[in-house]
C-alpha cells in the first residue's frame, strides 16, 4: 500500500548512489593533504571531472574544490615538512 508521500526509501538511496563519484574524490583529495598528493589529487581530480562532465553530479563542484586544495596543500606540506 503507498501512502501520498510516496516511496520515500528509494528516492534517498537514488540521490545517494548518485553522487558516488564525487564522494569518492572528496575522500581522496583529503587523503591527499597526507599521504602521496600527487598519486591521490590527480586520481580525485580525475573522478571529479568525470563526475561533472559525464554524470552531471550534484556534488561535483566541490569535489573539484576539495581535489584541488588536497593536491596543492599536500604538495606544499610535502615541500615545507622535507
């Protein structure tokens, strides 16, 4: 039986599977502050793009932003602490 709200459980699983690719390089561009920037940021940079260009996904643009500052932040940490 559905009620006038609708089937409120696939909608939020839809939205979520739908920002996949831009999660994932959020996650990787902060690993990048720490660990191996240039292999991590280019990889989520890489997915960010994808994700906007391709998949139109909601959270593309700052995906883009967080790949961004996690691979010039982690290349300049890497610069100042060596």
């Amino acid at each position: 039986m559905t009620t006038q709200y609708g089937d409120r459980a696939t909608g939020q699983q839809r939205t979520a599977s739908g920002n996949v690719l831009s999660i994932i390089a959020m996650v990787l561009g902060v690993i990048s502050l720490i660990f191996v920037p240039i292999v991590f940021g280019v990889i989520a940079l890489i997915l960010a793009i994808i994700a906007k260009t391709v998949r139109h996904e909601r959270l593309a643009v700052p995906a883009l932003v967080v790949s961004a500052v996690g691979l010039i932040g982690g290349m300049v940490l890497g610069a100042l602490l060596t």
